[in-house]
C-alpha cells in the first residue's frame, strides 16, 4: 500500500522524478510554476486549471514535517487584499496635508499611484468675499485643467453644465467652510467621476472630469484670487 507521501509529492520543476518511476496517479505540485499534474505511469499530465487552479475535487491535507521532506501540496488559498500603503490598497491613506494662510492655492502632486482620491477642506476662511474649488493636472502639476469643459457637473435632469473646476461648496464667502469631494478612477485612462454632497447646485452632487488621461495631482484653489487666512486642506489615497 502506497503512503500519502508516496503519492502527493511537491518540489520544483527541476527535481520532478520521471512519470514511469512513481505510482500511477501520484500528484506533483510544481512551486515554481504554480500548477499540480498527475503521472499516468508514462508522461506526467495537468491535473490543475490553468494559472495554477486547483482541481475542486481534491482535498489537501496537512503537511507532514519531517517524513522525507514532504510538506504536502499547498491548501486552497483564499482571497487577497493589498499590503496597503500604496496606491490601490482598501484603506484610505493620508498623502497630504496644508494649513494655507497667505496663499491662494495648495498643489498636491505625485498622486499617480492612486485609484481614488478624497480632498477634506475644513475650517477654510477668506478676508474677502471667495470660492474654495478642486482643480487636477495630467502633468503632475506643471499645469492644472482649467478652462470650460475641463469639468462637467450633472444636474437632475441628467443635463451635462460645464464648468473650469470641482466646487467644493456653493456660493461665495468670508466664513469658515468646510466640504468634501471624491474622484473615483483618478489614475485611469478613462472617464472620471466625481462626487461632493453641493444639492444648492441644481441639486448636484454628481460631477465628471472628461479627460481620457491619468491623473496624478490636485490643487486646492480659491476662485478669486484671495488668499486662505485659516483651515486645513487633508488629501487621502487608496
């Protein structure tokens, strides 16, 4: 009678023994490929899917330590989620952050490495009457999309406004403001979508950025010109 040993055996493609010497329906776990086959007593035959599946049929048990080096086929591996820290991990990570006074704009650059991208404006003030607004660059900050069209805000009809910048809130103001915006897809080459909770816009909260190109920074700007007097700026990445 054969031993479990015998029969599920596991090392590397180089040190796999010739089909003809192992018992008829022994299985060899390839490591450095990834894959499981089965020897029908003369040629060795695939027995997993392809990328290295696991055929659902078998059952793998533990490895036994210590009895001819065998350490048994690997289990079933479930899912997994990035290391996190980088770009596309579950969490959100802070990348940025600013207190402005004496400025009228804050850039945030080398976002490349991140799918979505949140910007927190709180607490921010004006000595004059202003705007606080979102705007992207698709040359890391040399430039930022500005003009009419750039952007695309969704009222409930479903109509496309153009518009040269995200708002992160309506109306102009001294006061201190606080809002929020979110681009989903930031450094897809594709169409991206936007959202801030702004229902005093036509009811929008839903806005797009057109450009078929990545984006990998944001600035934070006053419309008008004037310069932020108090507040904080947060950038957050996944």
């Amino acid at each position: 009678m054969s031993r479990i040993q015998d029969v599920i055996l596991r090392s590397t493609r180089a040190l796999q023994p010739l089909a003809v010497n192992v018992s008829i329906g022994t299985l060899y776990f390839v490591t450095d490929e990834g894959v499981i086959e089965r020897s029908n007593g003369t040629i060795w035959q695939s027995y997993s899917g392809s990328s290295g599946s696991i055929n659902p049929s078998i059952i793998f048990l533990p490895g036994e330590d210590n009895i001819n080096d065998y350490m048994g086929p690997p289990g079933l591996i479930g899912p997994q989620g990035s290391a996190g820290g980088g770009g596309g991990s579950v969490s959100w990570a802070l990348v940025g952050s600013s207190t402005p006074t004496g400025v009228n704009f804050v850039d945030f650059i080398g976002l490349a490495a991140y799918t979505d991208i949140r910007v927190v404006i709180r607490g921010i003030t004006y000595a004059f009457s202003d705007q606080t607004a979102l705007r992207v660059s698709i040359n890391n900050g040399s430039t930022f999309l500005a003009a009419s069209g750039d952007y695309g805000r969704i009222n409930g009809n479903g109509d496309e406004i153009v518009d040269n910048s995200l708002a992160f809130y309506s109306g102009n103001g001294t006061t201190a403001k606080t809002g929020e915006i979110l681009i989903e897809g930031f450094n897809l080459v594709n169409l991206k979508i936007s959202r801030a909770t702004i229902y005093s816009l036509d009811g929008i909260n839903l806005r797009v950025i057109p450009t078929a190109n990545a984006l990998n920074a944001v600035q934070v700007v006053a419309l008008s010109g004037n310069n932020f007097t108090a507040g904080t700026i947060q950038v957050f990445g996944r």
